[in-house]
C-alpha cells in the first residue's frame, strides 16, 4: 500500500482529533514538561512493565518518543511498534526510530495485528482524540493483540492539579474535548465535561468490563494520572 493510499485509508475513517505538527508538538512538551519529557517517558515505560525481548505497541505514538524508549528497555531482542493516524507525526518518528522500533499509519481502534502480539501497550496522552464513540472499540482492540498477561498503560493529564498546572491543564482539557468529541451534548464550555475528556480513572469501568484485571491508579510526574491493567493469563 502506497503512503498517499494510506493517507486517504485513514482520513475516511473517523480517528477523533489529528496533531500534524510534530516538530512544534515536540517544542510544546518540552516547555510543558520544563525539558524533562525523557524522564517521563522513562517513567512510563517502567510502570508498564516493559522488559528485555518484550514486544511493544505504542497507540498514538506522536513524534515515537515513548515508543523509542520502550524499545531501549526492551533491548535488542525485543521489538516495538509505533501507531498514529498522523501521517506527519509517522514520518518524524520513521526519521528518527530506533533499530528495533518501527512506525507504521493507522488508528487505535481498528488494529490490524494478530491476536496476541504484542507483551506490552502504551497510550499516552491519546485517548482523548480518539472520538469517544470508538474509545471502547480501541480498548478492546488492545486486549485482542495482547498476549496472555501483557500489560497496559493508559496515561494523559491529571486534573486534580491546582495553581498555574492546573490552570494549564483545564486549557488543555478544553482543547481535548472538543478535538475529541466528547460531550454527548455539553457544552465545551462545561470545567466537569471537559476535564472528563482527560482522566484516564473513567476507563477502569470499560477495562473491568473488556476483561482486564489488576486495574490501578496512580499519580505520575508532572501531573500525570497512570491507569495500568492486565490482560488475565
């Protein structure tokens, strides 16, 4: 299948809200993060359990930088799979992948990945783009490829941050909604509505229901919320 082909496969699908900036993308989660993204992705790689020889699947892996990091601690005998509906965010993270790492076009919620593939699945900082009638169907989809006890990571933005953070957080959480389609007929306007879009604590619901065990949540750096799971044995 041709790039262009590609490109036109997954703008006929609905995939919720695109960032087709990567560079500026990169710029903005530096100053966010106050140049200290590696050490968060760091951190989410090694809450998800990523271990030497695992293989990976990253969900909206953006410009591929927690994806190359789980491909570090995974080693040379593991293998890991960067996945973006953004063609430009693709072509950054092909440009600047790691040997064991690879980027490939597509949208959460219609892997095209054998049954368990994969030990290991990040998303981080994505699930609200995706638009939130297939949000269920890209969480099922995750366990289908993983392997019996393969681990998930689900991260993004935690809104019980107070002071400047939380202010930028709400902003964020505002753009994410709308980006998202969340709402169900709230406004975007709505503090409540908005920062639902963020909190990845409303898929231990959905997870429970998927199967998943070993459900938890917890705070991360930089006002981070972490909701892990397990793919039952």
């Amino acid at each position: 299948m041709t790039q262009n082909k590609q490109v036109s496969d997954i703008a006929d699908r609905s995939v919720g809200g695109l960032i087709t900036w990567p560079r500026g993308y990169q710029l903005l989660t530096g100053v966010y993060f106050l140049g200290r993204a590696g050490g968060l992705v760091r951190h989410f790689a090694v809450t998800a359990g990523i271990r030497p020889g695992d293989h990976a699947i990253d969900l909206g892996c953006g410009p591929g930088r927690l994806a190359n990091e789980l491909a570090r601690q995974a080693g040379p005998q593991g293998r890991v799979v960067g996945v973006d509906p953004s063609a430009p965010m693709i072509e950054y993270a092909r440009a600047h992948a790691a040997a064991n790492c690879t980027f490939e076009l597509g949208a959460a919620q219609s892997l095209p990945y054998p049954d368990a593939s994969f030990d290991v699945a990040t998303c981080t900082f994505a699930m609200h783009h995706i638009a939130e009638a297939d949000r269920i169907t890209a969480l099922a989809g995750i366990f289908r490829v993983l392997r019996p006890g393969g681990r998930l990571l689900l991260a993004d933005t935690h809104p019980a941050t107070s002071g400047v953070r939380g202010l930028a957080i709400r902003a964020m959480a505002g753009l994410a909604a709308h980006r998202g389609g969340h709402g169900g007929g709230h406004t975007h306007d709505e503090p409540d509505d908005a920062l639902a879009a963020v909190d990845v604590r409303r898929y231990r619901g959905p997870l429970a229901d998927i199967g998943f065990t070993a459900i938890e949540f917890r705070t991360g750096p930089f006002a981070t919320g972490i909701l892990t799971a397990v793919k039952p044995d």
